[in-house]
C-alpha cells in the first residue's frame, strides 16, 4: 500500500501520522487546531510529520482526514444550523430513520426527483420547490446536505442541488453521493 498519512482535527490539537504498509508508524506530530481556520492547523501537522520523518509528499500514496472536533460539535450540539434537501425520498422516512430527530427543528425540504435502482431518473427534480426553498432559508442556515434518493448510481439531482445551492445562498453544500457509496439514501443523509 506504501505510505499513508492521517490527520485528526480535535478541539485543541491537530494529530498527524505517516503509516508505512497498514502496519509501521513513521512519524508522528501535533499542532495546535486552529478554529478560525482549521487548514493553518492542518497544514502545520502535516508539514511536522513530513519534516519530522524526511518523506515527502509525492510519497504519501493516500490521505485520511479525521474530523474528531466536527464529531463532537455534533454530540454537543454547537455548530451552526444545517438545512437538509432530501430528494425522491418520503416525508415518512425522516421519522422513521431517525432524520427528524437528528435534524433538532433545522429547515428541510422532501421533493420529488431522485433516481432508480439502474440509475435512471425516477422523477424529475422539482426545482421550482428547491429554489423557493432556497430563497426562503438562505440567510438561516450556514450550510446545506443534500441526498437523493439511488444518488450513488446516479449524482444528477445532488449536483444539480448543489449547484443551486452554490448559486442562489453562496453557502458550503455537502452531497449524500460524494460521502458514502452505499446504497441506503437515509443513512447518507
């Protein structure tokens, strides 16, 4: 496998490490997390454990970012208010995979489109709902997830969300299809 390198982001350092074959640590160092701007701290531990271990980075044949800081945002319940665009999926399914619950009252919208099981378009993106949806929650929100239902056989209707998102609110977006290649649209959710 060759080397790899792994960065955790906590709350108050930031870990990296060099791992040659899934089995020998390299090197290892820290640098203090930087909230205002998490790739200061980054950059700093990876720059540590390169030094430190004399690789360079045209060596390191993959990266793994661990976000234990993100993590524990979640579990407290700090961060900032997230809107869900859930798409070809059921308003019933945000109960019954715990969606609601985990969501805490933040803005979600159920709308048609999403994909079939080959990846063919199921129904088409209502769009019109999206970006009403949009308009109404741009300044509520500080960022966007958006999953569609089959997205990992098909992306169109997360892309095209996306883009929307991008467009209409210049808010982060992050894409169901783009995290997981499972199938299980819930859970990517």
């Amino acid at each position: 496998m060759g080397l790899l390198l792994g960065v955790d982001t906590g709350g108050t350092y930031t870990d990296a490490v060099l791992i040659r074959d899934e089995e020998e640590v390299i090197a290892s160092a820290k640098a203090l997390t930087t909230r205002q701007d998490l790739a200061i701290g980054v950059g700093a531990a990876v720059r540590a454990v390169l030094a430190q271990s004399g690789v360079s980075p045209a060596e390191v044949s993959m990266a793994s970012l661990s976000t234990t800081l993100a993590t524990n945002a979640l579990v407290e319940g700090q961060g900032g208010r997230v809107a869900l665009v859930y798409i070809g999926f059921k308003e019933r399914d945000l109960a019954a995979h715990g969606l609601g619950e985990a969501l805490k009252g933040d803005p979600y919208l159920v709308c048609e489109g999403g994909h079939n099981h080959a990846g063919g378009e199921a129904q088409a993106l209502d769009e019109r709902a999206l970006i009403a949806f949009l308009e109404t929650h741009k300044d509520d929100v500080s960022g966007f997830a958006v999953a569609s239902q089959f997205a990992t056989r098909n992306p169109q209707h997360e892309l095209r969300a996306a883009a929307l998102v991008h467009e209409i609110t210049g808010r982060p977006v992050s894409s169901s299809h783009q995290l997981s290649a499972k199938l299980n649209g819930p859970k990517r959710a």
